[in-house]
C-alpha cells in the first residue's frame, strides 16, 4: 500500500508544481503585455481600432488604458496568489524528495497532512485562479486575433480574414499560445480541484472511524 | 505543522512528536498551537490514554503511550488510503 500511495502522491505533486509553475510564468507574461498596453494606449504610438474594420473612436484609447491597468492590478495580484500556492507544494515536494524512497509511513502521512492542509487554506485561491484563468486565456485569444488582423469578413457563406502584417504572425502565435497555456492551466487547476475536494469529503467521512477511535462517537 | 488542520490531524501530529517524551513549549511550538489549546489537546489526549506527563527534575514531558500506536496507524492508513483508490490527478 506504502509504495502505491507514495507513488501516486510524488506523481501529483510533480504535476501540480509543473501547473504552477505554468500559472506563474504566464501570470508574469500578462504583466508585461498589461504593461506594454498601458504604455501603447498612454503614449499614443498606435491609431489603430482596437477591433479592425472599426472605426477609431475618441477616448478609446484612455478606456483601453484603464482596462490594462485593471488587467495589471489584476495580474500582480494573481501572480502573488500563485506565489503562495507555488511556495507551498514546492517546500513539499523537496521535502518529499529529501525523504527518497525509503521514506516511513510517518513522514508520507505528515507530507499529506501537509498537503491537505495547503489546499484547504488555498482552496478560495485556486476558485478564483481557475475563473482568472478561464477569463485571461479569452481575452489573450482575441487580443491575439484581434492584433493580427486587419479585415475580418463573416458572411452566411463562411469567413474570410486579412492579416495586418506578415511579421505580425509570431506575434500572434505567442498570444494564442499563451492563451492556450492558460486555458490549459485553468483545466488542470479545476480537475485537481476536483480530485481533492473528493479527498476532502473522503476525510470527513472517515473522520467518524477516528472519533469512535477517541470514544467521542456518541451514537 | 502550520495550515487549517482538522482536529483529528492534530491530534495525530502531537502523538506522533510525543513518541519521544517532550515538553510543553516544544508541542505547541511544534504542531502551532496557542497554549490555552494546546492545553485542551493534550489534556484530552492524556484524559483518553495516548499521552503520559512524566515530570523529571521539575520538569514535565509528554510521551504517547501504546494505545496512541493504534491510532496513528489508523490514521495513517485512512490518510494513506485517499491515493490509493481513483480518480488521481494526472495531466
């Protein structure tokens, strides 16, 4: 039993590093591209409408401003959340790592105590990342077609689409990217949600064999 | 041990760290605990058997006796059990 669970234990902490590790590096790439937006808007080095084929309207360009603020507070405070799940399992995972195989019943027991007990402070966070996440890979796609393209034309017989710039294509596969990054994070943050909110209610549900144990079990 | 714990996993957390007999401060330290829980906790654990206070020199220690063996191997296999059944978590 020891080695299975040692197994699948290592196996998803592992996992869940590498998800949160992905979650920061693009949490610090939506900063930057936040940043870069504030500065663009601010200093008016572009007149391009910010959908192409639209028209360029007046003070859209101190809206789309404010609106990459919003996305900086935003991606700041995410990255900080991330930083304080991503510190958690990574002190686990190197502790579990010092431990090695022969690692005692004891010590794997105290790792997923541990571990419970990081998801249950983090457990709100990892909500609201897997929603941010969600939320941020949308908005990456279409400010990546968005940005790429300079006459987008749906009719009922299909859709037919110009880009801007050919040197705009590696511009746009990093944002699509980037988006797909985090959808794909927001997926695996919520599947692993899912896997431990079973544990959780697991545990509940054992906790009445640990209170007949203590002889609080009143029943 | 720091983080929102059940009291079931504090329990265990202090019998597991009393198997060698230790003193008050070290417990609560050890497993974060303020001393007026602490106190509820060991006192209890004493009250059900699992922990012995052994005063030597003035000063008291608290060790798990035999009865807490069958605890944290309960505990242990119920928290081990948890990744041993599906779903877990792969990519």
């Amino acid at each position: 039993m020891h080695e299975q669970t040692l197994s699948q234990f290592g196996t998803e902490i592992r996992q869940f590093f590498l998800i949160s590790l992905l979650n920061l590096v693009f949490a610090a790439i939506a900063i930057a591209i936040g940043v870069q937006y504030i500065v663009t808007a601010i200093l008016g080095q572009t007149l391009d409408p910010v959908i192409p084929g639209f028209p360029v309207i007046p003070g859209m360009r101190m809206l789309s401003a404010a609106i990459a603020l919003c996305c900086f507070g935003l991606g700041i405070q995410w990255i900080l959340s991330t930083v304080r799940i991503f510190e958690g399992v990574v002190m686990i995972k190197d502790d579990l790592k010092k431990a090695g195989g022969a690692i005692t019943d004891t010590r794997l027991t105290c790792l997923i105590v541990r571990m419970l007990a990081h998801y249950r402070d983090n457990r709100r966070t990892i909500r609201t990342m897997i929603l941010v996440c969600t939320l941020g890979g949308v908005c990456f796609f279409v400010l990546g077609m968005a940005n790429s393209l300079k006459v987008l034309s749906i009719s009922s017989g299909g859709f037919a689409f110009t880009f801007d710039n050919l040197l705009l294509i590696p511009a746009m596969i990093l944002t699509l990217g980037i988006s797909l990054a985090s959808l794909l994070s927001s997926y695996y943050f919520s599947k692993f949600a899912r896997v431990w909110d079973q544990r959780l209610n697991a545990i509940g549900r054992s906790e009445c064999t640990l209170k007949q144990k203590l002889g609080l079990d009143e029943t | 041990m720091s983080g929102r714990r059940t009291i079931y996993e504090i329990y265990w957390e202090i019998l597991v760290y009393c198997r060698t007999p230790r003193p008050f401060t070290a417990i609560i330290n050890r497993c974060d605990l303020n001393s007026k829980t602490g106190q509820e906790y060991l006192e209890f654990l004493a009250g059900k058997g699992y922990l012995q206070a052994v005063t030597e020199e003035g000063k008291t220690r608290y060790g798990s006796t035999k009865e807490a063996g069958e605890y944290i191997a309960l505990f242990s296999s119920l928290y081990q059990e948890l990744f041993d059944n599906p779903p877990g978590f792969r990519l």
